[in-house]
C-alpha cells in the first residue's frame, strides 16, 4: 500500500534520471582510470586498477538491478486497481 499523495510517474522519473546520472559517473571515473589501466606502468599499479574496476562492475551492478526494480514496483503501483470489498468476501 503506498503512502498518501505518493505519486509513482515521479518516482519513476526521478529514478530514470539517477540511472542517467548514475551511467554518466560511472564513464567519468572509467575515464579517469584509463590511464592506470590500459597505459605503461608497474604491473602492481594495473592489478590495482583491475581490482578496483571489478569492485566498481559490481556496485554499478548492484545500483543498476535496485533501480530496475524500483521502477518495476512503481509502475505496478502506477497500474494497480484496489479491490471492491464485495468481491473479497
């Protein structure tokens, strides 16, 4: 049940915007480590880099599927029809 004045087309595009936002971090601090992880260097740096940018795959990841199913859940919110009262008893 949602709260009061909960308005899920909201929710749902604030979401969308945080996955924009989200994507285009995620590119800068690619960018970023670009250098670190494709450029010469001591391979102790790279394993590193390597590491680090696995970490991040799987956060990215994780942040990703979260918003996935919150903009499932509002667009059944957005859809749902409450039942008569008649019709559960």
């Amino acid at each position: 049940m949602s709260r009061p004045g909960n308005n899920p087309s909201l929710e749902i595009f604030i979401t969308r915007v945080l996955v924009v936002a989200t994507l285009v971090a995620s590119v800068m601090v690619l960018d970023a480590m670009r250098g670190a992880l494709l450029g010469p260097g001591p391979i102790a740096e790279a394993v590193d880099a390597w590491g680090f940018l696995l970490i991040f795959a799987f956060l990215l990841y994780g942040s990703l599927s979260y918003y996935a199913t919150r903009i499932g859940y509002f667009k059944r919110l957005r859809t749902h029809v409450r039942a008569k009262r008649s019709v559960m008893s």
